[in-house]
C-alpha cells in the first residue's frame, strides 16, 4: 500500500526544502570513501600479515555499505540532478557486486510501493514460518550475496520485466561480463587468479553480512501492511555507522519522503518526531539489538508480529509509568 495522507505530516514548503539537491555533500564523500575503499585494497594485496589482510576486507565490506548507500539514493533519483547521472553511477557502482542496477531499482521502488505487504518483493521474513520460510531468512543473512546474485539477475527480471528493462538490464549483464574477462584475463596472464578473486570476493562476502543486518532491521517486526510510517524503524545507532551509512539508519522519514536526499534525512527526522511518536512508529537505538532479535526469533507471522507489538508497547506503557511523560 502506498503512504496515506496522515503518513505525510510535513508542509509543502517544508519538503520542498528538503528535497533541494546539492553538489557539495556527493563531491565530498564519494572521492573520500572511494580513496578509502582503494587505499585498504592496497593493503589486502600487498600486506603478509593474516590480520590487516583481513582487517582490510572488512573494511572494504564495510565500505561498499557506504557506496551501495549512494546507489539507493540513485535508484530515487536524488544523488545527482540529472537522471542519467544516478542511472550510471547505479550500473557502474553494481559491476563489483555483480548485480543488476536496474533490477534493484525496480524492486526497491516496488518495495517502497507495497512496503511491509504481501505485495513488498522484500518482505520474505513474512510467512507461515515453514522450512522454506526458515531457509529463506537464515540463508538471507548467512548468504546475502549469492540469493542477491539470483534475484537480481535473474528471479527479478523474469518475473517483472519489460522491454525497456530488459534492455537497460541485458546492457549491465554485457557490460558485466566484459568487466570479469578483462580483469581475470589479466590476473591469469599475471599468475595472480587466487589473489585477485580473493581480493575482489571477500569484501564483498563481508559486505553482504552488513547489508542483511542492515536491512532486517529497518523493517523487522514493524507493523503490518499499517502505511510507511510505521511500517519502517529508524536505528538511532551512532555517528559512525550515521556517516559511512549516509544517513540510511534515519529510515522512517526516507520511507514516507523518499524523495529527500541522504543528507537531508536527519532534518527530516527532527521534523517529522512528532509524528513518529504520535503514531507509535518505532526507533530503536541499536542495530545489533534489533538484528541479534531477529536472529533468535526466526521468520515472522502476522500472529507472532501481534504478540510481539503488544508485549513491545506493554513494556513502553511501564517505562512511562515509571519515568513520567517526556
């Protein structure tokens, strides 16, 4: 279901606003984490100790957070001016993760569609918590990077594609594989195939494992098909992940404007809090919390989800008992 008019509690002028886009912030950070991102690859391939060679993958992981964040306010249109522009960043930003850019935009924006239904292409952690429901969720988190491959690649596409999609996305898959021959050619002639795939693979392993954190816990056990607003949970989480993750942990009000781009979004918080507490929307302050929740409670259902909800305002009904109304 799209967002209802009592989702959207700004003013016009006050979107407007917020939706401006502005150079500064993208010429900043992108050149920053890219020359972060370039400078731990040296690291990987020239160091012989065991711990900053793999120290350094976790951080290129991490990093590729900080990337595939710019990405997503491509597929919205609002990390360049001109659409072209996000467009290519999207395609060429995806050729290391060897995913397709316009299937991901598509889904996504079917995501922000139908969020938290039926309908939503992301809403597998919502079932009837058989075997394939538990595989789906565990296999998720353990191997995000390889159900990414498939669903983007190929699920995605076949399912909801025409031609113009098609085409955009048979362009990506050419590019893609002219990408791969030219850099293990090179690796075979140089007798460095091992390493460079290494290199090249283990980031992107370790990438997977943030992102599926960061994804279950922007939605997990947030309302049912109830509209964007609460249907999304904001991670106050800290200054760190805030900076390298552009902002994606100030989730609810990009849900309800996604339209705002990344640096924008924690006005748009501050602007939107009444709201968000008037609607019982959910901010919680951890990912891990959220994330290592999710992890014991397994797939949910719209029973579970209930009890879970009710138990959840239970213990915040106490808390306000207890410290009086802020």
């Amino acid at each position: 279901m799209t967002a209802t008019i009592s989702d959207k509690p700004l003013s016009r002028e006050d979107v407007k606003r917020l939706k401006e886009l502005r150079t500064l912030p993208n010429l900043t950070r992108i050149p920053l984490f890219m020359g972060l991102m370039a400078f731990l690859t040296w690291v990987a391939w020239t160091t012989d100790s065991g711990i900053s060679r793999w120290g350094a993958y976790i951080g290129i992981g991490y990093l590729w957070m900080s990337m595939v964040t710019f990405m997503h306010d491509g597929t919205h249109n609002t990390l360049f001016r001109h659409r072209w522009a996000n467009m290519a960043f999207g395609i060429l930003c995806m050729i290391p993760l060897m995913a397709s850019f316009i299937a991901f935009k598509e889904d996504h924006l079917d995501h922000h569609r139908y969020n938290r239904s039926y309908r939503d292409p992301d809403a597998f952690t919502m079932g009837k918590r058989g075997i394939t429901d538990f595989i789906a969720f565990y296999a998720y988190i353990v191997a995000g990077a390889v159900l990414s491959f498939l669903h983007f690649n190929l699920l995605y596409p076949v399912q909801h594609f025409k031609r113009k999609e098609w085409t955009i996305h048979l362009f990506e898959t050419v590019l893609k594989i002219a990408c791969y021959w030219a850099l293990l050619a090179w690796a075979v002639h140089n007798d460095v195939l091992a390493k460079t795939l290494e290199v090249w693979l283990m980031p992107v392993f370790f990438f997977s494992l943030f992102n599926s954190m960061r994804f279950i816990a922007e939605h997990y056990e947030t309302p049912w098909n109830q509209g964007q607003l609460v249907g999304s949970r904001t991670i106050l989480s800290n200054p760190v992940h805030s900076f390298f993750w552009n902002n994606i942990n100030w989730h609810i009000g990009h849900h309800v404007y996604p339209s705002v781009p990344w640096y924008n979004l924690v006005k748009l918080h501050r602007l939107m809090e009444p709201a968000i507490r008037a609607k019982g929307a959910i901010v919680d302050r951890s990912y891990l919390a959220v994330f290592f929740r999710a992890l014991v409670r397994g797939p949910e259902t719209e029973e579970r989800l209930k009890d879970a909800l009710e138990k959840r305002q239970q213990a915040l009904d106490k808390t306000l008992l207890a410290t009086g109304p802020a």
